[in-house]
C-alpha cells in the first residue's frame, strides 16, 4: 500500500504577525515555523496504518514550500515516513488552493497512492480546501474532518465532526483522501534514534514549475490585522445576580450552555 | 561561515521542544517541591532517547552529535533545570568517559543500559576535602588478586540516588598526588555501596546530590577505566567535556526565565501602561538577551569543537564561566521584573533563579575556569 501525506510548514501560531509590503500575505522575516498541527495528526494516522499492516506501506511525506520546510518533511520522516517529496516554490503563499491541489494532484497522479492523509486545515489560510479539490482532482473517494479512522482490506470506516456537536459515520473503498481534526490521535514524539534514522531517508527535490498547473481561481485582494475589539465584558455586584447574568450571557452568545 | 543550525538540528530541537512544553514543563514545580522527578517522566524521558543522544547507534543511542547533546539539555533546562542536569551529568560524566577511555568490552557492555536509561549514569569524583583539589583524594584502593578493593568517601554525586552505573576515582598512594589516581567502572547496588543521604539543596531540588561511604568494595579488574595512573586524566578530559552539557543547561534556565519575564513585561499593566513601555524594563530585557544570544553562540561552538575533534578546553571552560554567570543574572533580573510575583512559586522565576546557582559550581567552580582559561593565555 502506497500513502501519501501533505503537510505544510506554519509560523508558530504565537507569533507577532506583520503584513508583507504587497500587502496580500504575513511578512515572513523573523518567524519561527513549524509543522502545521493538523498535518501531525496525518502523519501519525499514517503511520499507524503501517504499524497496523506491517512493511508493505510505503509512506511519503510531501510539502511544498521554500528550503526551510524540509524541517516539516524531516520530521515527518523521524515520525516514521518512508520518503520525502520537496517540491520547491518559494512563493507558495501566492497561489490559492486550488493550485496547490492541482500540484500535488500533477505530482501523484501517475504514483498509484492508495491513500492520502493531509491535515483538515493549515493554521496559517486555514481554507481547508486543498485535500477536498485533491480527491476531486485525482478521482478518489473523500472524506473531511475525521476523528476516527478505521482501515479493513480496501474498506475504510471514519467519523467525521460536525458542527453542532453531531458525528457521522462514513465508510468508502479506497483509494481516498482523509483530513485529519484534532482529536483523531495523540501524534507520537520523534524519537533521537529515528530523528538520526531519517537523516538516511531519500528526500527527494523538484521545482515547482515541473508541476506547473491552471491559472488560480481566486486571489488574495488585501491582508490586515482588525482593529481591537473593545474589552471583556466584566460582570460587577452581587455574586448570585452576576451568576446569573453570566449564565444568560453564556446561553445567549455562546454555545457553552444551551 | 554558517550561524543557522541545521534542517536535521532543528528537527531534534522542536522535537524536543514540544515534548518539554507538554510533559515536562507542567511537572516542574511539583519536581522541586517534591525533591523527586516521577518515575514516569524519567521513562519517557528514557523512550525518547534523551539519555542516548550522541552513544553510537552500536552501542544503543542515537548516534547524533554534541551539538544535539548540547540542544537537548537546553530544551529540557528551559522547563526544568532538575531534568536538564539529571540528562547532562549522566551523558558526559558517566557515558562520555566509557566512550573515550573504555574498552570495545566495556562499551558493549555498559553503554546499552545506560543509552536506554535502564542504568542511570554517575561520577563519584568530589569528597569532603577534595573538591577543586582533586589530587588531594582520600578514596583509595588496593590490588586484591585480579581485581581491586575501594575504601572512601564521595560527596555531591549528581545522580547518585539512582544507584545506576557511576565513574568511581580513587587513589593508590596519596603521595603520588594526581599520579596515583585510577578510574573504575562500578555497579552502585553492589555490596560495600552505602548512600549516607541525598542532599537537601538550594536549587535543582528534583536531582539527587548524594553522599556515598565506599566500604571493601570490590571491583573487578575488567572494570578498570583506561590504565591504572590515567584517573586524573579521565576526570579533567570529562569535566572538559560536562562543561558544556552544564553552560547548555545554563543557557536553557536562563531562556525559560527571560521568555516569562518577556511575556510578563508585556502583559503586567502599571500607571495605565505596560511595564514593558518603561524603559527602566527595556534595558533589562536588553541587557538579558544579550547575554543569552552570546552565551548561546559560545556554547554552540563549544560543542562544534568537541565534535570536529578541535582542542576545546578553552571554550568550553568559558562557555560555562559565561552561560553560568548569564543564567543568575538573568534569573535574578527575570525576578526583578515580575516584582513581588517573581517572589512566588507559581511564577517559577523565583525556582529558576535558586536552579540557575549551581551552574556557577558543579563541574568546575567559576573560579576554576577562569583559572583554566588565563593559565592558557599566559601559558
């Protein structure tokens, strides 16, 4: 079994963001990156199913992105990927999702994957909509937003999180693509014997313009931080009054109490 | 010339870094309250690797070099100072010395347990009245048929309390001075191993600082470390080596400190503005991170060196004077700024500040590298 995983490198979500001087992306001067957090639960659900059938999966471990996102690939690698797929675009911010899907469609169509795991999302554009147009593009069967994930023969159960605090189960024969929500897994630390063991995994590296796909569809017009919004909402006075005020606030404005 | 660590070292770094944030990090006030890291953390800090980090893969570790040695212990001292020495003194003052002076036996045989933490390292060195003067040791032994018999005291043995696998030195005849002195290999739960007691301390309370009585043990001669004489050596070689196991916890405590001092001059609100719009606070941020990015830079070459096979007792001596005396003044100032709350426990400055004292000490007094590095200028 051939699986594919997508991952992407992120700024660390606690950093000071800037808007670049085109004024359509974050200046990424100074950031500190790393793995996108729902690609870890991919890679992690990934290895499982190798662990589950044994050495007959073969995991890669694909991102697209500058020279520095070879830390997300080598990590996915020390987490127990098999081999790692750079393509190269140091301006991955400029195309939109559809594009970056149609890359990595072009990269793995002619690859006979049975299975891609990706991340639901990226913390950075958040579109989740890169695995979706992926399926799509390759004629594979999909499913989004899962927090169980189950592998019989070709036959592969999920339940995905719906908004309102429903779940659905889905099953399809694969292959598919999966994205992977909090909650799917506790990812696995990279252990130092295997951190070493990935120095030895093949790696390979191509330009982007070896994929070179369609026009995009949409485009970023303008990026900005919003204004502040005005102060927390601080409830004075009697304590029985002020918990009761604060239980019609939380029913009211929040999905918290119902 | 290349300042940026590499993809594979940063990889080993956020690796580490986000086992510490999530395992280590919320434990390490009860770790110095309750004098005790938990078993628990000790096992996954073993499952990780954390204990193998540059023993060839041959022999159990991970095989990756003092750099990577160097940047594990900083991670895991950015959170808990007690963790970061329990790593660096069983990596470069028991490990080390086996993989330099050991025989191919005595690597197969003790180096496996000791990377996968089933055995934790430890150097009995120090004694009541052989601290600095290490010639002056009164532990001594005698040949008994093939093999040896050792009777002493040590003191201050970081780990000790494991009873793992320690690097025990004693003498011959204490007219030979450093001449006489040998190192051997020994079991800690063998008979004639007594613990006195594990020190009540100041800081870095999680970490045993214990006291032993040596009494007619035998030692038997394949556990004999390097030749018979060559003790001296082995201990200055190590300690040149721990030095920068010691300046990367340094570095790590006074990081973990400055990063909450950072947040909180941000966060904390007086006369109506942040603390860190007075220029009173800048100053002392500056002054902190300057201290800690050139103690970083020194450490990182430091351990560079070991590994590329360069001379290094200098830097690393001056590694350690420089990331020991930035880390209590940046733990210190770290309190400074978090005023009366820097004072409280939960705030974990006030632990950071009472860890960061020790790395002025063990391994070589700030005095004893300032020794070694003017006797090599003036040499």
């Amino acid at each position: 079994m051939k699986i594919l995983v997508c991952v992407k490198q992120v700024p660390d979500m606690e950093s000071r963001f800037k808007v670049n001087s085109e004024g359509v992306w974050y200046d990424e001067k100074d950031l500190a990156f790393k793995l996108n957090e729902y690609d870890e639960f991919a890679l992690e659900q990934a290895v499982r199913v190798k662990e589950q059938l044994g050495n007959t999966v073969d995991i890669t471990v694909l991102s697209i992105g500058p020279d520095r996102v070879v830390e997300a690939i080598k990590k996915g690698l020390a987490m127990g990927g098999d081999r790692g797929i750079h393509i190269k675009d140091d301006h991955p911010w400029q195309k939109d999702p559809w594009q970056i899907a149609s890359v990595i469609a072009a990269f793995a169509r002619d690859k006979n994957f049975d299975l891609v795991f990706t991340g639901l999302q990226s913390q950075d554009r958040g579109s989740a909509q890169v695995g979706g147009i992926l399926a799509e593009l390759l004629g594979f069967a999909c499913a989004t937003t899962l927090v169980a994930f189950e592998l019989n023969g070709d036959l592969v159960t999920v339940r995905q999180e719906l908004d309102g605090g429903m779940c659905a189960i889905l099953k399809f024969k694969l292959p598919a693509v999966v994205t992977c929500q909090m909650g799917l897994n506790t990812p696995r630390y990279p252990t130092l014997p295997n951190i070493m063991k990935a120095r030895q995994k093949e790696l390979l590296a191509f330009p982007v313009t070896n994929f070179i796909g369609p026009k995009n569809l949409a485009a970023t017009e303008r990026m900005y931080l919003p204004e502040k919004k005005g102060h927390g909402l601080v409830l004075e006075g009697d304590v029985n009054e002020v918990a009761d005020r604060l239980v019609g606030v939380l029913k009211e404005k929040t999905t918290v109490l119902r | 010339m290349d300042f940026e660590l590499s993809p594979d070292h940063k990889v080993l770094q956020s690796s580490v870094r986000d086992f510490v944030e999530k395992e280590v990090k919320p434990l390490a006030i009860q770790i110095d309250e309750n004098h005790k890291i938990p078993d628990e953390l000790i096992q996954k800090i073993s499952a990780l690797g954390l204990l193998g980090s540059f023993i060839p893969e041959v022999y159990g570790g991970a095989g990756l070099d003092i750099l990577s040695y160097a940047l594990v212990v900083e991670e895991v001292s950015k959170a808990c100072a007690s963790s970061g020495v329990l790593i660096s003194a069983h990596t470069s003052l028991a490990c080390d010395p086996i993989l330099h002076f050991g025989t191919e036996s005595q690597k197969q045989k003790f180096l496996p347990p000791l990377a996968a933490g089933g055995k934790i390292g430890s150097f009995l060195l120090t004694e009541p009245e052989a601290g600095s003067d290490v010639a002056n040791m009164a532990t001594m032994y005698r040949k008994d048929g093939d093999g040896f018999i050792i009777n002493g005291n040590k003191i201050f043995v970081t780990n000790g309390g494991f009873r793992g696998t320690g690097i025990l030195f004693a003498s011959i005849d204490r007219n030979l001075k450093h001449k006489g002195i040998s190192a051997f290999i020994v079991d800690l739960e063998s008979e004639g191993v007594e613990i006195l007691r594990n020190e009540n301390k100041l800081g870095i309370r999680g970490s045993f600082t214990t006291s032993f009585s040596i009494n007619n043990l035998k030692v038997p001669a394949e556990n004999l470390l390097g030749s018979e004489g060559q003790g001296f050596k082995i201990a200055m070689e190590t300690l040149n080596g721990g030095r920068i196991g010691i300046a990367a916890q340094a570095l790590g405590i006074a990081e973990g400190a400055f990063e909450r001092a950072l947040a909180y001059s941000k966060e904390r609100k007086q006369f109506g503005h942040p603390i860190s719009e007075l220029q009173s606070i800048q100053f002392k941020l500056a002054d902190m991170y300057t201290r800690i990015e050139t103690s970083r830079l020194i450490v990182y070459r430091s351990a560079w060196l070991k590994e590329n096979k360069k001379s290094y007792a200098v830097e690393s001596a001056m590694c350690k004077l420089h990331a020991s005396e930035t880390a209590t003044y940046v733990t210190k100032e770290a309190i400074q700024i978090h005023g009366g709350y820097g004072y409280v426990t939960e705030y974990e400055v006030e632990r950071m500040y009472r860890d960061a004292k020790i790395t002025e000490i063990y391994e070589g007094t700030s005095e004893i590298q300032r020794l070694i590095i003017s006797k090599a200028l003036l040499s």
